[in-house]
C-alpha cells in the first residue's frame, strides 16, 4: 500500500458504499468482527462532497438461496460446495429480502445516493460484486448494469468501501477495474470477513490494477 495523495475529480467520482446492512454488523446473521466500527468514517466520507456520484449495494437474497447452506442437506455455514464448475462458499442465511437485517443501516445518510444496487436476488446464483453476478449455469458472469450507469453519469474514478473487504468489496475492486474505472479500494474504510485474508487480498487487488489507500491518503 503506498502513501501518496489521492486527488480526487469530483465532477468525475463515485463513492460506492458496499452491503452496509444490520446482518453483516455484530449481532446480525453474517457478523464482521467490528463491523460498526466503519460507520463513522463510512459517513464522514458520505458527507464530504468530494463525491459526485454515490452508490449504495445491497445484498437482497430471496429466501431459500443457493448460497445458504441451510439450502443443501447436511452442509453448515462456511462449507463449499461446486456450483456451476466453481468453488462456492456456503453462508449463513442472511439479508434476506425484505428482513430488518437486509435494510441499508439506519445511521448513514442515503438521501446522498444517487442510485441503490440489489444483488443477490437470482436464487440460483450468488453475487459479490455490485458490476457483475457471480457465474451462472450458463457460465457466464451477468452485468448489473452500473457500469453503464456510471459511464453515463461521465465517471472515470471509483473509491469502494464498506462489506467485506474480502468478498464483496474486493470483487466490486477488480470488475470496476477492469471495466477501465481508476480504482481506489478504501482499505480502512473496510473490514474482512477473514481477516487471515488481508495478505492475500492486497496482492489480488494489486494484481488486478486497484489502488489500495487510506482515508487519510484523499485530498481536500
């Protein structure tokens, strides 16, 4: 991770605020070990205004998904199973739609988001990344449809934060890189729910052309 400054284009950034949802903080049904402690500096960068565009994503799972292991007979949480020819890890039922659990968290400000991103919601495939669902029967990774969102709206810069840091947001990271964004993954701004994963995460995202910065890191 280096230490430069990070200048951002406001006319030509969005901020986009991963899976900020009751069921991934403590006490939720898929808990990040601290995950309230993001909150704060997840608002202060909503009400900056360093951001011409804001994003929110939502997990939004009907119930009996494919990726709840209470969907496949004796199979537990954190267990992985083949789907479609890949790896796919099996979690606790969770943001479920339409649940307290699966609504946006009530402390941030959400009248700043300019558009609101459900994913999840094909119950026969999963979905980490806000740009693209996770592979289907047919083998192909569906668009979402925000590249072409933000495209329209004239963005060329991305800064991700929010849950988690080795799932959602990472995946978000490299497909916003590769979709030809400038890419700035918030790693404080972040948690994971590994947090063995972090080596690993940095060099996958570096590899796949993602900024790793902090908070700090952003200019005036």
């Amino acid at each position: 991770m280096n230490s430069e400054t990070v200048k951002i284009d406001t006319t030509h950034a969005a901020l986009i605020i991963t899976d900020v949802q009751p069921d991934f903080m403590p006490g939720g049904a898929l808990p990040v070990a601290g995950g309230d402690q993001i909150l704060p500096p997840i608002r202060d960068l909503m009400e900056s205004n360093r951001f011409g565009v804001q994003v929110a994503t939502q997990d939004w799972h009907p119930p009996g998904h494919t990726s709840f292991a209470s969907s496949h007979p004796d199979r537990k949480p954190f267990d992985t199973v083949m789907l479609y020819g890949r790896e796919q890890v099996l979690w606790p039922d969770h943001c479920v739609q339409g649940t307290p659990g699966a609504s946006l968290h009530p402390s941030l400000p959400w009248n700043r988001v300019s558009a609101i991103i459900r994913k999840g919601m094909d119950p026969l495939c999963d979905s980490y990344s806000v740009f693209r669902n996770n592979w289907d029967a047919s083998g192909e990774r569906p668009e979402t449809g925000l590249t072409g969102y933000l495209h329209s709206r004239g963005i060329t810069q991305v800064f991700l934060c929010g849950l988690t840091r080795d799932f959602c947001v990472k995946w978000s990271a490299e497909d916003a890189a590769n979709a030809g964004f400038q890419t700035y993954h918030l790693w404080d701004a972040t948690l994971p729910v590994d947090p063995d994963s972090d080596e690993r995460v940095r060099k996958e995202l570096s590899a796949a052309g993602v900024h790793l910065v902090t908070i700090d890191q952003l200019a005036d």
